[in-house]
C-alpha cells in the first residue's frame, strides 16, 4: 500500500501524533554492552501560540515568530499502568523552524538533547521518498537520525552517534502505533457487524 510521505516538519509532527510501541537495538562500539528495549513513545503537537514554544526560542535566542508549531515527545515504559503520566524526564519540547524559501528543509529547537542534556538546536531535510534526516551537534557529539513511515501506521528510525574519536553508538528502532481502547471497541463492534 502506497502511502503519501510527509514533506515539512509539521506534517512528520502530525503524522506522528498519538502513542508508538517503540522496539530499540542499541550497538555500542566501545566496551559497553549492547541494549535492546521496548517502550512507548507518546507524541503530542503544540500550535505555534503555546507558551513553551516562546519559552524555548526565547532561552535560546530565536525570534518565536519564525517559529510554526512543535510537538512534545514522551516516552514510558511498556510496564508503565494506563494510567500513569509519563516521567517528565523522559520528554522533551521539539519547535519547528521551516527555511523561509524551502519547507522540506530547516531547523528545530529542541529543550533538551537526547545525547546531551542540554537545549540544542538541529537541522532537518526531507529528501524526495520522504525520509527525513536530522543532524544534530552537541557539545563533544554529533547525532544524525534518519526515520520514515513505511506505511500511517508503522515507522522506522535509525540514528548514530559520534564521538570525537568516531562512531560511538547506532540504534534501530521499528514502532508502531498503539490504538486507543475507544478505537479497539469501535473496530470489533465493526467486525460484529461483519460476522453476523
């Protein structure tokens, strides 16, 4: 099934919205031992009038009317109970730049730096099938992240990190959106309807 890429950040952040089941594998290249895990990854997008995206342009001195909307990303374990709000520590405020004369290209704001914990800001550029690659440099590292959806439903991203003395970790990681309970009933009420 052919499905229509995302050409600008904000569709990606759109496209994303909602909750992933998130698969990792992380290789070191160092002595530290490889990892794998499972959790959730929970999006949600911020309009360009939300006070974090003036907060987060404004600490990192970026005029916010530049700025076109953002979105949140949290993550939580998959033990996690329904219930439980994810650990605040674990999210982080992502604020769209688009280039003024290219939309497919740009910068973000980011609050806090997955290798880093400190506000960084990145580069993105959509390429033509719709991946999306983004480079990040932190203060002794350098991230770049490459993510698609293969189809509205399931994605892929792949990062690596590099240290001073070369390539330090690379992650793969497949996810696939969670439906929401109220969704589930609704489809096997359809399935009834089907079957009967």
């Amino acid at each position: 099934m052919k499905i229509k890429p995302p050409m600008t950040m904000m569709d990606f952040f759109r496209k994303s919205e909602g909750t992933w089941f998130s698969q990792r594998s992380v290789h070191h290249f160092d002595a530290a031992a490889d990892e794998s895990g499972e959790s959730n990854l929970i999006i949600q997008i911020m309009e360009k009038d939300h006070p974090k995206i003036q907060e987060i342009c404004e600490k990192q001195a970026v005029n916010p009317a530049l700025a076109v909307g953002g979105a949140i990303f949290m993550w939580q374990t998959t033990l996690d109970a329904q219930d439980k709000e994810p650990n605040p520590n674990y999210a982080a405020i992502l604020v769209d730049i688009p280039d003024r004369h290219n939309p497919q290209s740009g910068k973000f704001l980011r609050n806090q730096g997955y290798v880093e914990g400190i506000p960084v800001i990145g580069r993105y550029n959509f390429a033509t099938d719709g991946v999306l690659t983004i480079d990040t440099e932190y203060e002794k590292n350098q991230g770049q992240e490459r993510c698609w959806f293969i189809t509205d439903d399931f994605r892929v991203r792949v990062s690596t990190v590099r240290m001073m003395n070369g390539i330090n970790l690379m992650t793969y990681s497949s996810e696939r959106r969670c439906v929401a309970p109220a969704d589930l009933q609704q489809i096997i009420q359809q399935q009834q309807l089907i079957t009967h």
